[in-house]
C-alpha cells in the first residue's frame, strides 16, 4: 500500500479473513491513544489480566502501570497482559473493548475484521485481512504517539506494587519485535504476530527516497524474506504499480497464502475502456531486480517454459537500475489475462499485466 494514498500496489486475496495474531494490538493501542486518558495515567493489574498464555510482561495482581508503559510493552514486546490491562481499564471490561475495537475498525474501512480479543490470541469470530490491518496501520501511524513507538527498538517499563506501605518499582527491559529495524534501510515501523493458527504475521512501514510503502503479510512461513521481497519490489516498481488499476474482488478462496520466495509479482488488472488499445499493447512482468544475473536466471526459467520473455533494464532514481523481466506483447487485455493465466499454471509465477502507454 502506498502510504500516501492508501492505494493497494500489490495484492494477492487481500480480503481473505485470516487470524491476525498480535497485529491485533495496532486496534488496540488506537483505541488507548484515543481514549481521552493521559499516557501518564496509571492502571491496575487485574488477576485476570495475568492469567493470559504469554508472551508478557508477568504483571501481578494489584501492580499499577502507565497507559504509556503498557503502550511500549503491547508494541514492542507484544505483551498479552498489557492488552489485558488496556482493555479493561479503558473499556471496563474485555468484552466492552473489543466491541469498540471491531466498530473503530469498521468506521476506518476496515470492515472485514472482528475483535474477540485485545491480543490476538486465537479465538473464535478473531479475524482481519492483509487489507484491513494495512488499512489500520495506515491510520495509526498518524499518530506521533504510535509512530515513536513502533519505531523505538529497545526501551524499558516499569510495575509498580506498594509493599509495606512503600512503592516498589520494578523495570522491565522490552525489545522491538520487529527485526527490520535493525536490518532494512528505511523501516520506521511494525508490529509483528504468531500463533500455530495465524502462522507468522506483520504489518509495516518502510519510507525512501520519499515514498512510504506499507506491508501487511498474514501466514507466512517465511516471515522477513516475504516481507523484504515485497518491500524491495514495491520501490523497484512503484512508478509502474502506481499507474496500474488493482481489482478489488473478495477472494475465490479459503485457502491460505504462502507467497513463493521468488514470485512476488501480483496479477493486475488494467483499467476497462476503449482507450485499452495501442501499438505496444499489453506486456506482463514477471519480476523486477536490482541485479542482472538475478533476472538472466528467471528469464531462463520464463523462457524454458515455452514464453518468449525478455529482459529491460530502466533507470530508477539516484543513478539505480532494476532490470525487468517482462512477456509479450499481446494486442487485447483478453489474450494478457489468458497468458498470465498460463504463465501461472507453468511456472508458478503470477505477472503483472501492464496497460499501453
């Protein structure tokens, strides 16, 4: 998703429901931040709220804590006590939260989600998609509050318990989840998730050269290299996708996406019209990289599958180059769609469909 715009660049069955796991927490920290409750506003720990299968902070029974510490444990260590803690002294109760959760989603768009739970534990009607977490993302991160801290990488909390009459802090070390930040030129921000249900999740920010591109990956098995693949095809080819038309059908589907590590290029539908038709006509791309050998090698793979492809190299900005591996071209939209058809059904590769100039 292209952060500026909201426009979906890539997508392949964005509207699947899927369990979300801990990108839950994104609904939960909005509703926090929103609440008209000061960050300096202490809660407390119910016995509850610490009965919860972890990851967590090990909160105890009667500890107070900060709106804003249980903020930078819930994002960056993905505490399912904090949620608990949110939940309930913001909601009054979980199930009064997460009520208010699903209608906040709703009323931003993201109206294929629903909320049974702060946290993100597998429960039954706990579900979003990879549009409605991008959707939520997007939101949230215009607010300061949430951006610096999902950006922050290592930070610390503090519980408090009164014993003998005294407050006796405890702190508590909390390390972003999100390895990007550490490896991925760019990355301003995430919030990852996993359970045996879910599978390995993430929803994220990356900003260069002016443009800001948004992830959402749900089941993925290969959590980082999914999510770099796409990121890194995303600003190879965002002029291109930029100008291109994604459908927005719900899913034919019920079967969970697992993105192959080289075929990352999402079949695109162009715009209807008569202005469709020009002397070109219509190419598909199967894949964009910054290195040659990389596209000489799945240009062999197109071409011993019985498709005539091709190899372009463009100019990107500050003197980059990405070479792009494309098919074609065809004279109608029609005879496109039924070679990215076959392309898939050979290779396993899906392709972009790019409209004439």
């Amino acid at each position: 998703m292209d952060a500026a715009t909201g426009k979906i660049l890539y997508q392949k069955e964005p509207d699947l429901r899927l369990p979300p796991a801990s990108t839950t927490k994104i609904v939960t920290a909005i509703l926090a931040l929103e609440s008209g409750r000061k960050l300096k506003d202490s809660l407390t720990v119910s016995k509850s709220a610490t009965r919860v299968p972890a990851s967590k902070l090990y909160l105890r029974p009667g500890q107070t804590i900060t709106i804003e510490d249980l903020l930078y444990a819930l994002l960056l260590s993905s505490a399912n006590d904090a949620s608990l803690v949110l939940a309930e002294g913001i909601g009054g109760s979980v199930e009064q939260f997460t009520e208010l959760m699903t209608k906040k989603a709703h009323e931003l768009g993201a109206t294929n989600s629903n909320f049974s739970n702060p946290h993100g534990l597998t429960a039954p009607d706990h579900y979003s998609t990879a549009r409605d977490l991008a959707i939520l993302f997007r939101y949230a991160m215009k607010n300061a509050t949430f951006r610096e801290i999902v950006q922050t990488r290592i930070s610390s909390v503090s519980s408090n318990s009164v014993v003998r009459k005294k407050t006796v802090a405890r702190r508590i070390s909390v390390r972003n989840h999100n390895r990007l930040l550490w490896n991925f030129d760019g990355a301003i921000g995430g919030k990852t998730g996993y359970t045996a249900a879910a599978q390995k999740c993430f929803v994220g920010a990356v900003a260069r050269n002016g443009v800001t591109l948004i992830v959402s990956i749900l089941g993925a098995r290969d959590q980082w290299g999914d999510t770099k693949k796409l990121l890194e095809y995303g600003f190879d080819n965002y002029q291109t996708l930029k100008a291109v038309t994604q459908p927005t059908g719900k899913p034919t589907s019920s079967e969970r996406v697992n993105i192959k590590p080289e075929a990352i290029a999402a079949l695109v539908a162009a715009p209807e019209g008569d202005k469709l038709k020009s002397e070109n006509g219509y190419f598909l791309q199967v894949g964009a990289f910054r290195e040659r050998d990389r596209a000489e090698s799945l240009l062999k793979q197109v071409n011993d599958k019985g498709f005539n492809a091709f190899v372009e190299r463009a100019s990107l900005a500050k003197d980059q180059t990405t070479y792009r591996v494309r098919v074609g071209p065809y004279p109608d939209l029609l005879r496109a769609q039924e070679i990215a058809g076959e392309l898939l059904d050979r290779s396993g590769y899906q392709a972009v469909i790019l409209p004439p100039p």
